[in-house]
C-alpha cells in the first residue's frame, strides 16, 4: 500500500515513513511541542504516545496530567493507553521490542527496559486515583475539592447540570420578586419584552465575571456619553446655532420648487422651532431627513445628506444650491442627535440590567453556596481563583509544583481565556523560581487545530491557541529551553481527492483560521476518492398544499426539504449491496448501512425527514442523535402507566396504557371497554370485567398495590421487569427505544435524590422537564447515522452525505452584547448606536468564521466518498455550504455528472467499481447467483413436543430428610451425590476416596465405604 511520505532512517537504522516519523517526533518525552494537527492526523494516537514514553523514561503516573475537552475524549485515551500497556505486559521478548521501536525508541532495547515496560501496566493500575487523564472541568473538581478551605467552599459540593441550574435561577427570580430588593426586577421587567426571563438570567450567569467588575461610569463612557447624559445632549447635538441663518432661505427655496414633494416638506419643516427647539422637533427631523430602514449601504438612521436631494431632481438640485453644504451639515447633526438618543436608550437599559443583575448575581451565589452547589463555569472561575489569589495561591502551587512534571492539553483549540488562564497559571511553576527545578525535565505538550474550533457557544476562542502559543514559547525561552513547534498535515483518514476538494474550499480563508502552512496530504495516497456534488433542490414555483387533514407541521410532498430527504434515502437504498474499493483499489467489500453518515447543521426539517424517509424504506437507521426524553413513544407510555398509578380515574392515561406496547390492546378492544361502559371510569369498569382481561387487571392490581409504598423508579422497574415492559416496548418500538426508557429510570433516581419520594411529585416534575440526552452514534452497529456536524467530531465513516448546505441566516441568540469586555443590554439590530456596531459586526464575522469550520469539520469525516446537498435558497452572496463547496470542486477542476435530479459536479481518482478492470476486482466484490432452493419461502417447520421433566411438576423439589434439613441444603445434597455416582465409576478407586474427602461434606463421605 502507498503512503504519502518517502521512508526515512531513524536513530536506529529503523525506516518509517515521513507521516509516521513525524508522530514519534511529536511525541518525544523530552521536549515541550506545541502541535497542530489536521483532522485525521492521528494526534490521540500521538497523545497516547506521548504518555506511554514519558512512562517508559520513568516519569510517576501521579506526575502527569492530561487534559482534555469532553469525557469521551478522556475515557477513550484512557482506554488506548491501558490497552497498550496491558497488552506489552504479556508480549514475548521480540514481538515487544517491535512495538516499542514503532513507538520510535531506536537503538538496542536491553532485557530490564523490556522488564520494565511489562510492569508499566500494573504501575498505572496500582497509581493512587489512577491516571490523571481528565476534562478540564474534572481536574478543576479535584483541585477544589483538595483545597476547599482556600477556594472558600464546602468540601462537599455537588455539580450542577443544566436542569438544576435553570430550577435555581427561577427560584431565585421568584425570592427576589417577593422580597425587599424587587425594584430592580419591576424595572427591568418594565424594559423587558420577552415571555421568561431564563434565557436572559443565563446570560447574566454567563457573564457574571464581567457584571461584577463594571459600574455605570463605565457603561457611559463605552457609549461616549457623559456619566449624567439626557436627552437635553441629543438636541444641543442637533441645534448649534448655525442653522437659524439658513433656515428662513430654506423653507423659501423648498416652497418654489414645483411639484407636491418639497413644499410639503417646508410646511412640515416650519412647525420646528429652530429657536427653542424640543424632543418633538427633533422627531420631525429625523423623519424628513433619516433613512427610516436599512437599505443597501444606508443604514437605519443614518442621514439623506448623500442623496438629497436626489440626482433625477434637477430643479431641485438647482434651487438648494446656494444653501445645500449647510443643509446637509444640518442634517448629518440631525443624524449625530438619533445615536446620541440610541445610545442613551441603551445606557439605561442596560444601567437597568447591570442593577438587576447585582441583586440576581449576589442571591445566585449565596444560594449555590448555600446549597454547597457549583455549575461548570464555577468549577473554571474558582479553581482560576484559587491559583490567583495572593493569599493561597502560592501554598497550592507549591503543593502542585511537587506533583505535576508534564501536562498535555487535548482540543486546544476549544479552550475558553478562563481556561487558557488556569492552564497559564498551572504551568508558570515550569519555568519561574524554585519551580524550575533545574534537576528535572519538566515539559508542556498542546495539540488543537484552529480550523475544528466550533464550540463558541461554550466559550471556545481559537485566536488563543496562536496567542498563548507565542506566550509560551517566550516563557520557555526566558527559562533557556525552547517550545517545539510542529505541524501534522498529513491525514490517515480521507483519500486525496477529499483533502483536494477541501483545501480549494477554504484557500481563501484564512480569517476563519484556515492558515495552515501546508495543504492537508493524505496517508493513504492510493485510496480512491469521490465527491459528488447534487444539484440543489428548489422550491416549487406554485407549492402544492398538504392534504386538509394533514397536521399543519406536516411538510407537502414537493417541498424541497422532502425531494432531497427522498433522494438521500433512495441513493443509500441502491448503494448498500454494491462495492465499495479498499485502501489501494486491489479488492473491495461490499458498502452496508453502518458506512454512511449523515451530517446536519442543525436539527431542522431536513433532519427529520432524513430519519423519516429511511425508515419508509426499511432502512437500518440510528435514529436522532439527541432524544428528548418526554418525546419519546416508549417514556410516554410509561408516564401514563404513572398517571394512572398516581389518579385511577384518570381515563385517558389509562387508555393510553392499554393501547401501549405494554398491553397490547386493540382499538376493538377499547372501544367495546369504553363504548358501552356501565361505570363512570374507565378503570373501574375494567375491574368489573376482570374475567374479561384477567392479565391486565393482574399486572394493574399488582402495580396499584404498591403505588403507595414503592419510589418512582421502583414501580417503573417492576413494571419494566417483572412485568415485561422492557421487552414489549422494545419489540415494538424497535432498540432505539431503550435510550429513552434508561434516561427515564435515571431521572427517576435523580428526582429521588433530590425530592421526597412522591409519585405525583415526581410526575409534575416530569412534566417541566425538556431535558435532551445524547446518544451514543459510534456505537450504532450497523445503522445509519444522522446526526448534527458537532456531535460527530472525532468520527468518521467511509461514506458522508451533507444535506443541510443551503443559505442559513446567522443569528444572534444573545440578549447581551460584549464590547470592551463590558456586557450591555443588546437593543434591535437597527437600533444599535454606533459605539456597539464593531461588537455587533466582530460576533457576526466569528459566527461566519464558525460555519466556515464547521464545513471544514464535516467534510474531513469521510474517508473516501463525500455527497454534499442543498435544499431551497443559496446565499445571494455565496455564504452558504453549497457555494462554497461547488467553488472549490471547480477550482479543482471537477466535472459535470448527471445524477437523479440534473446535472452535478463529481471529483474523483483511484479505480471506482464501475471503471474498476477485471484484475482490480476481487471476489469479496462480487455477487455470486445462489441456487434456486434459496429463492423458494421456507414452510413452517411441525410444532416441536414439549418434554416433561419432573422439575416442571408443582410443589416441592425435595422432600423433609431424616437429618431435618431445608429445601436448599437437600437439594444441594442431591446434587453432589448425582455428581459423584456420574464421575467415581471412571476414577480409580483412590483416586475417587481422595476426591471424595476433598470435595464433599462429611455425611456423604459414608459412601467411599460401600462395596
């Protein structure tokens, strides 16, 4: 197979490959690196290799610290890593000298180096709370946890989640609503426009770093307004004086110009008193001379003064000439007076905001510490805290200085300032005072790719893997070592033609972060590749309606959204079955459903039809990749078993449970048990007919018994086990099923953890509940998988379909707005003062920049056959997926192809199946023609006797014996003395005496002495 790298000698004469090579670079123990890598390029596997040399030189485990973004991440290194070394613990001598020489250990590898790396598995097992392979959040938990008293914080602090966190906000709303200080929440209600506050209140926690280090001078100054500003400053900004003198001329000039248009405008502009102006002249002004929307350059608000007046006015250009510089001079005040305005309006409310979230930020606290509670953003702000603080800060270094030597930072780019803060303060230790510890090699290894940073929605900030890499290397410098600083281009995951399409997509992007100084280079150079893009599926000129008894959330059979979801499932119909060619085109397999993936931008239309379309073609497919809980058929069933468990006479839960998986019930059934009922309630008439539905009454007598005494989860268990929910369910609804009913038993124990046991508590709780669980979609099996683009980072699949491509608006969710590190109150986007435009425009341009890379980020999952899609409306402006990805299957010179739907583009190389010679193909390719006995229907085979056995008889197994013991111990004594007469007879007879002393009790021993 061919590599893209030429072979290269290591130190021992061993040759590698460049792309290879460049890992064991990467990874040497000695040096500190700072990595980018590609995707694709293996930097887990450099990770993993990193830490096993660093073993292997003898570094303590407890000396090493590994950080990573997400708990997959940690948990699957943790799992590589324990696997390696498990598995050198029972290599024979030559087979692991090989493994350590490709992990670029050269030169002759001696009897006690092989000794010791054998023993590296039971040193990591045995290390004190295990290896310190975690997420940030997790490290900074155990960091609060070991200095408790110096974070001032309870030692017994739980973790919020989401659900917890958004309770407590809205319990602090209400405290606050009722208590002495609700005159901040009554101003801002008055200011606010929304139906709750919790997004609002969000955002405040979100930035409560930056609320409590502000004060109303400093929002004032922001804006460019003095401290004690009012509107009296918007119409000393219009009114200067100087446009008394002009004034008269004007309102003679206009009234002379013919037609209806200027003389109604000087009548209009005489009712302004140019002398004692107020606020309502000064609306009249801005609605004569301010554009009143945004139309192409002309912003909302700006002023007329460069088309006034207009160029096809030629009457009138001529009558304003003498007075048109102080005119217009005018009118740009007039324009200076509205921002003024805006900006004062936004100082105000956002003085409003700043004093609510005081009064919510100080009770928010209170009540988490309180409740000895912290979110995510706690665990980062208190552990930076901590390692800030004069006071402690230096006694936990120190005691951390003696502890961590090497510290490896995973997804680098997804750091947050805050974490990239404690990370600095982590290592300063490195490289300052007595911390350098001259005597020990004490090393700092990051890897992050720029181009994969999607996660701003959580804080990530891309621009600072490039920043504190410069900050590193100088401290490093400084301390007379150097920062190794490494690129890995190469891909062992994609074929060429993909890395082609993708580096002529993003070539012109380098403001999103596209600034790799090498295009991407693929591994497996000989690996054939494919990208299909299909022409884009518009919509109808005269839509067709759906059916009038449709739901109005049912989209029409040609809508667009529809057609590709269609497309998309017919293509994976006619691919699975057919050949797909293996890494070097000498054989090929056959393509299954668990080859393809499918890629979303976010869970829209397009999403659910996908899903919806495949499984109208009986399609093996995963389902969402988010499940909400209380959506899901399954958990809906067993919530109205509840309701009816909690309230009998509840008759449409009840109904509900009978037409359920779980009983099985007809629509016949119900409705002869309804229709003609005697009793009031469903339930109670079912009980008359218990002769009728013996079982169904059994199991709801059995659970109604215990209603009363057993937990929430319990009766969900009983009902699930002993009552065979779990089995019903799933046979009917189908395996995807289980994720919910397992998200359903959780939350149970969770409501009991925090809540009295009550099953009508633990309802109504449900009932508020939106909480949404991610499924595991690596682990589909043989299924397709659909999913959005960030919950496939860090996957791959050989064929990915992208069908969510077309023009997407950018949004911006937040109600506050950063600028300068200063949080205001976000106004409309057309009533934004000026002095706010440039954080406007920096958090469109970052959410752009953001699309670009997650593009980026669903292209490199395929490894060899990558279709992109789109549904409706491009971009005028060629921001879209689709644009952009047909500029650069054009730049790479890509060709026509007609597919279902017109005609496409198609890139491809290597030796596909349909160009494939008949030397190339394999016969694992092939579809051999099976006899004609397999085409015939199998008849049902005869109904197999049932034979009896004297263990399916009734009553009791064993009988009372002489020496008065139970049924357990009888039945144990049978056993023995059935084991014993089935082996002694083919045992010497000494040899059946020893093992009859050894293994049975003395009462049978008896035996051994009959002839």
């Amino acid at each position: 197979m061919g590599t893209g790298g030429q072979p290269q000698s290591g130190k021992g004469g061993v040759m590698r490959d460049l792309p290879t090579q460049r890992q064991i670079d990467a990874a040497l123990p000695g040096r500190s690196t700072w990595l980018s890598a590609n995707a694709g390029s293996g930097k887990t596997k450099v990770l993993t290799d990193r830490v096993a040399r660093l073993l292997l030189e003898g570094v303590d485990p407890q000396h090493i610290l590994c950080l990573t973004f997400t708990k997959a991440a940690a948990a699957e290194m943790q799992n590589r890593l324990f696997e390696r070394l498990g598995a050198w613990a029972m290599l024979p001598d030559a087979k692991l000298r090989k493994e350590l020489e490709s992990l670029g250990i050269d030169g002759e590898i001696s009897t006690q180096e092989l000794g010791n790396a054998r023993r590296l598995f039971a040193i990591a097992i045995e290390t004190p709370g295990g290896l310190k392979i975690q997420t940030i959040h997790s490290f900074c938990s155990s960091l609060l946890r070991r200095f408790p008293l110096e974070a001032g914080i309870s030692p017994n602090f739980v973790e919020m989640d989401e659900r917890a966190d958004q309770k407590l906000r809205e319990e602090i709303i209400e405290s606050i609503a009722s208590g002495t200080e609700r005159d901040s929440l009554h101003a801002l209600a008055r200011q606010f426009s929304g139906e709750s506050l919790a997004s609002l209140t969000q955002d405040i926690a979100k930035h409560r770093d930056a609320f409590r280090k502000m004060c109303r001078k400093d929002i004032y100054q922001a804006l460019n307004l003095p401290e004690k500003a009012s509107e009296a400053l918007a119409l000393h900004t219009a009114f200067d004086g100087t446009e008394s003198v002009f004034w008269p001329q004007l309102l003679e000039l206009m009234r002379s110009i013919g037609g209806a248009f200027y003389p109604a405008m000087a009548e209009r502009l005489a009712t302004v008193d140019i002398q004692a102006p107020k606020e309502s002249d000064l609306e009249t002004l801005f609605d004569l001379f301010l554009y009143k929307s945004s139309s192409g350059s002309n912003l909302k608000w700006s002023s007329k003064s460069t088309n006034f007046p207009q160029s096809n006015h030629k009457n009138a250009i001529a009558q304003l000439t003498p007075i048109i510089d102080q005119l217009h001079a005018f009118m740009d005040r007039v324009s200076e007076a509205k921002q003024v305005l805006l900006a004062l309006e936004t100082a105000q409310k956002t003085v409003v905001l700043h004093d609510f979230a005081t009064v919510f930020l100080k009770t928010y606290q209170e009540a988490k510490l309180r409740q000895a509670q912290l979110d995510f953003d706690d665990l980062i702000l208190k552990a930076r805290d901590l390692l800030t603080d004069r006071k402690v800060a230096d006694w936990v270094l120190y005691k951390l200085d003696g502890g961590i030597d090497h510290i490896l930072i995973d997804e680098a780019q997804d750091n947050s300032p805050e974490q990239w803060d404690l990370i600095e303060r982590l290592t300063s230790e490195f490289t300052a005072g007595q911390g350098a510890q001259p005597d020990k090699n004490r090393t700092i290894f990051v890897v992050g790719d720029k181009k994969q940073s999607i996660y701003s929605f959580q804080g990530a900030d891309p621009d600072g893997f490039d920043r504190m890499k410069a900050d590193f290397s100088a401290r490093l410098a400084h301390a007379n070592t150097s920062l190794q600083d490494m690129e890995m281009e190469y891909s062992f995951r994609s074929a060429h033609t993909i890395l082609q399409a993708v580096d002529q997509t993003f070539s012109n992007h380098k403001a999103s972060g596209f600034t790799q100084r090498e295009p991407h280079k693929a591994f497996k150079a000989e690996m054939p590749g494919r990208v299909d893009l299909w022409p884009v599926f518009e919509k109808p000129k005269t839509p067709e309606p759906p059916d009038w008894y449709m739901p109005v959330d049912v989209l029409s059979e040609d809508d667009p959204a529809t057609e590709l979801a269609r497309s998309i499932a017919h293509q994976i119909k006619s691919m699975i079955g057919t050949p797909l060619p293996n890494d070097d085109s000498t054989a090929t397999r056959l393509i299954n459903a668990g080859d393809v993936l499918i890629l979303v931008q976010r869970r829209s239309k397009i999403f659910h039809e996908i899903i919806r379309e495949c499984k109208a073609l009986g399609l093996p497919v995963a389902g969402s990749d988010r499940l909400r809980v209380t959506a899901e058929l399954a958990v809906r069933d067993l919530l109205a078993l509840l309701s009816f468990l909690a309230t009998p006479e509840d008759d449409l839960s009840l109904a509900a449970v009978l037409r359920s998986p779980l009983f099985g019930w007809s629509e016949a059934e119900l409705f002869d048990l309804a229709h003609a009922r005697k009793q009031k309630y469903l339930w109670a008439e079912l009980r008359d007919r218990k002769a009728d539905f013996a079982e169904t009454v059994s199991i709801l007598d059995d659970l109604r018994d215990r209603a009363d005494f057993l937990r929430p989860y319990d009766l969900l268990e009983r009902s699930l086990t002993r009552h065979r929910g779990r089995h019903l369910l799933l046979s009917r609804l189908g395996t995807e099923a289980e994720d919910g009913i397992d998200a359903l038993l959780g939350l149970a124990m969770t409501f009991e953890s925090r809540s009295v046991d009550s099953l009508t508590g633990f309802l109504v709780w449900m009932e508020a509940d939106k909480l949404e669980i991610k499924r595991q979609m690596d682990a589909a099996g043989d299924r397709i998988r659909v999913m959005t683009v960030h919950g496939a980072k860090g996957l791959e699949s050989p064929i990915v379909i992208l069908p969510d491509c077309a023009k997407r608006d950018v949004r911006l969710d937040s109600q506050i707005v950063v600028q300068n590190k200063l949080p205001f109150w976000r106004p409309a986007k057309d009533d934004l003062p000026a002095a706010l435009r440039d954080a406007r425009d920096a958090e469109l341009a970052m959410q752009n920049a953001e699309r670009d890379r997650l593009l980026y980020v669903a292209m490199t999952r395929a490894e060899q056959w990558l279709i992109v899609a789109a549904a409706g409306d491009l971009d005028k402006e060629k921001a879209d997926w689709y644009s952009k990805v047909q500029a650069g299957l054009l730049a790479a010179q890509a060709e026509a192809h007609d597919f279902a739907n017109g005609t496409g583009l198609r890139l491809e190389d290597g030796a596909w199946p349909a160009t494939m010679t008949e030397d190339a193909s394999s016969e694992e390719g092939t579809i051999p023609k099976l006899p004609e006995v397999f085409a015939k229907t199998v008849s049902n085979p005869d109904k197999i006797k049932e034979v009896l056995t004297p263990s399916d008889l009734g009553g009791a197994k064993a009988l009372p014996s002489d020496e008065g013991q139970d049924e357990a111990a009888a039945k144990q004594r049978g056993r023995q003395i059935h084991t014993l007469l089935e082996h002694l007879p083919s045992d010497p007879l000494t040899n059946g005496h020893h093992a009859l002393r050894t293994c049975c009790p003395p009462d049978l021993t008896r035996l051994s002495h009959r002839k």
